[in-house]
C-alpha cells in the first residue's frame, strides 16, 4: 500500500506513527486538485476515515526529483 500510494504525484512523503497512524504529505497546486489526492488515498489505503489537514507553506524538499523509495527507506528516514 506505501508503495501504491508513494506512486502518486502529489505524495511526496509517508510518515508512519504509532497505532497505526499515517501521515501522507502531499503537494498540490491548487484546490481543485485536494478532491482528486483525498479520492485516490482513500481508494488506494482503503481508508474509511480519513483526515485532511493543510498547510499553505511549500513543502521544505525538492519534490522535482522524485526517487522511488521502498518500505525500508521510509522507516530508515523516519527514524
């Protein structure tokens, strides 16, 4: 599912917290594009409730480059 979801190209980030809490950074250009993101999270980690929260401050990391990172590498960043 991380890697489903790291396969978008708004998510630039997935953050894993205790109990089971993700957190799903991602950058859009513009609201239009917010239905379209929250849609696919939803399908895609076949989440029921899911909550949004935004920030208006570009994200700190270029997302221009984008690598493919596996599960491994979110945990090593995330530590």
């Amino acid at each position: 599912v991380l890697e489903k979801l790291g396969d978008n190209e708004f998510v630039y980030n997935i953050s894993r917290a205790s109990g089971n809490l993700f957190y799903i950074h991602a950058y859009i250009r513009n609201m239009n594009e917010l239905d379209t993101l929250v849609t696919f999270v939803r399908k895609t980690g076949k989440i029921s409730e899911l909550t949004v929260g935004i920030d208006r401050n570009m994200p700190s990391i270029s997302i221009i480059d984008k690598q493919k990172l596996k599960n491994l590498d979110y945990l090593i960043v995330n530590s």
